[in-house]
C-alpha cells in the first residue's frame, strides 16, 4: 500500500515564530524562515499525526490528507 | 483555517497572547472539545475573570462574560441559578482562581454546581509584569521574587478535593488530545468540574528560569509529567517532583440547581 500523504499549510500572517512545532514534529517537516516563522520544507514526511496542529498556540498550522495520489 | 476554529472562534485573530503562550493551545483543545461535544452554541456561556487567560472570551464564539478580577465564579453560579439548561464553561487564571478569587473557589467546589471551571496554570501573573503567583513553584524566580520564591507549593487539585469538587482532574498543553478528552468528561460529569491546565509562560516565567524558548517549556512537560494510573505504582519519592495528569477524582455529586429546583417544587405543593 502506498504511503498516505497530507498536505501541511502554515498561514504566515497568524504565525508568531514560537518553534514549537519544529521541535515538537517528529518527522521535521518544517524550516524555519529568516524571521524564525514556520515554513513546509517536506510535507511528503508528514505521517498526519496532528502535533503540530494541536500545539499550535496561534491556530495557523493545518494538515489535510491529500486527494487523488 | 480549519473548520472547527472558524466554527468556535469570532475570527478576530490574531489574539493578545506572547508568542508561545501556552493558553492558544488551551483554547484550541476546547474548540476539539466543543467539536465532540456537538452542543447548540447558543446555550452555551463562557465566563472569565482578569487575566492573560481570562482574555480567551473575546475570541469565543459563544455567550460570553468577562467579569470582575477572581469573581468569575460568582458570576458563572449566577447564570447557572437563573438558566440551569445552560451549559457553563468557566476559564480562569492561576492568580485569578487560587489567589484574587481563592474563596470563592472553595465555595464553587463545595456548592458543586454544574459546570466545567478550566484554569490555566501558568505558574505566574503575566499580564501584570510576571509577579509570582501562589502556584508559582517553590525557588522559581520572577519579577517579584529575583533570588526565587520562598513560599512552599500550593496544590490546587488537592484543595479542590478537599473542599468537595466531584471532578478533579490535571492537564497540560504537552498532551493536548488528553486535556480534549479532560474537557469533553469534565462537560458530561453533572457536578462541579475542576480541570488545572499546566500551561506556559515563555516570557513572564520562562525568561527568569532560563527555559526562554516555549518549545523548551512545552518539553518540559514532556517529561515531567506522569498519568495517574502510572503514578498510583510508583513510590511517593518517585512521584515527589512529578505532575500527576489525569482525572485525580471523581464522585457522583448531588447537584446545587437540581436539588434547588426540587426544593420549590416540594414548597409550591408539586411533591409531598
């Protein structure tokens, strides 16, 4: 079976630059920007397990299975 | 933004909160809550005192209260009183609840009325300057207190057994879906509901105890904190400088507006 892929958004405008969804994402999905914001660098290592959407303190990140792969 | 947000929240965000701060995480876990919980949002009251946390009932897309500094319980038994088939969520702070509004704590606990009453322990006052608070851990620093605190530790779960709460429970922001869960059994339990948030304060408390960065705070809950069931095999040395997270306890209560009611039943001659 192939592997379930999600789509990771990160709406930068709520975004605070607190890092705790870089720390917290055992698959390092995301990067930092120069600001220190967060950024998708490899959403395809995401395994939806929805910590970083559920510690998010400014509610700006949301992953979402991915449709029709 | 997701569905569940838009749906719980007024969408005037970004909020007040420090980056990091851990009561956005809070109110995202209730918004979850809500979500399972399915209940018509009209019949829905949020109460807040004064505070960083108390804020959180500008941003609800609920009936809404903010009240005066610690007296959000009062405010919350009032509503109850005069519409029972309300459901009231009560949010308060660490100083708000166990300092400011302590009394009126103890007598919510004992009346054990319905409601669900989240505080959210951040171990400081944040919004005033980072004062410490009575739930500020012993030798912890912050502006009031630069070489750490010299007041022991204040338990606020044990005073809420103590002074009669008929659920009791402890969650952190580490272990999200659980404090969901805390939130969902604490709304379905027909008693006086006490759930203690370990939340963070990178800024006010963070920055004195040289754990600056919040996903440093967020991991020290990580590992500092043990599930009652894990606890209850361990010694008391073992658990000594651990959180205990979980529902701590529970009895079936006998519940303030129901007995009220039946009281003016049986004097208006309904019931002999």
């Amino acid at each position: 079976m192939a592997k379930k892929l999600y789509n990771v958004t990160v709406q930068e405008k709520l975004c605070k630059a607190c890092g705790i969804c870089i720390a917290l994402c055992p698959t390092k999905v995301f990067g930092a920007t120069a600001e220190g914001k967060a950024n998708v660098n490899n959403a395809d290592a995401c395994t939806g397990c929805l910590t970083c959407e559920m510690h998010c303190p400014d509610f700006c990140v949301e992953v979402e299975a991915r449709e029709n792969e | 933004m997701k569905e569940i947000y838009k749906e719980y929240f007024r969408g005037n965000l970004p909020h007040i909160w420090c980056s990091g701060c851990g009561n956005g995480i809070v109110m995202s876990a209730w918004a979850r809550a809500m979500d399972q919980l399915q209940l018509d949002k009209n019949q829905c009251v949020g109460v807040s005192g004064i505070g960083c946390s108390s804020r959180i009932t500008g941003y609800l897309d609920i009936n809404t209260l903010h009240t005066a500094h610690g007296r959000a319980l009062p405010f919350a038994t009032g509503v109850k009183m005069a519409k029972p088939e309300m459901h009231v969520f009560v949010f308060s702070g660490d100083g708000d609840c166990a300092a400011i509004g302590g009394n009126h704590f103890i007598h919510a606990c004992r009346r054990d009325m319905d409601m669900t009453l989240i505080v959210f322990n951040n171990h400081i006052y944040g919004m005033t300057g980072g004062q410490f608070s009575p739930l500020t851990p012993f030798g912890k620093k912050s502006t009031t207190s630069p070489y750490g605190t010299v007041d022991p530790d204040f338990d606020l779960c044990k005073l809420a057994i103590g002074a009669g709460a008929s659920f009791v429970a402890r969650g952190d922001i580490f272990h999200a879906k659980q404090l969901t869960d805390l939130i969902v059994e604490a709304h379905n339990h027909p008693g006086f509901a006490v759930i203690e948030v370990m939340a963070t304060c990178p800024i006010s408390y963070g920055r004195h105890n040289k754990i600056p960065k919040p996903a440093d705070m967020v991991n020290y809950l990580k590992e500092n904190t043990v599930s009652k069931v894990r606890a209850d095999k361990m010694t008391p040395e073992e658990v000594a400088d651990k959180i205990v997270v979980g529902i701590l306890h529970q009895h079936e209560p006998l519940e303030y507006t129901k007995e009220y009611a039946k009281l003016v039943k049986r004097l208006q001659g309904g019931e002999k």
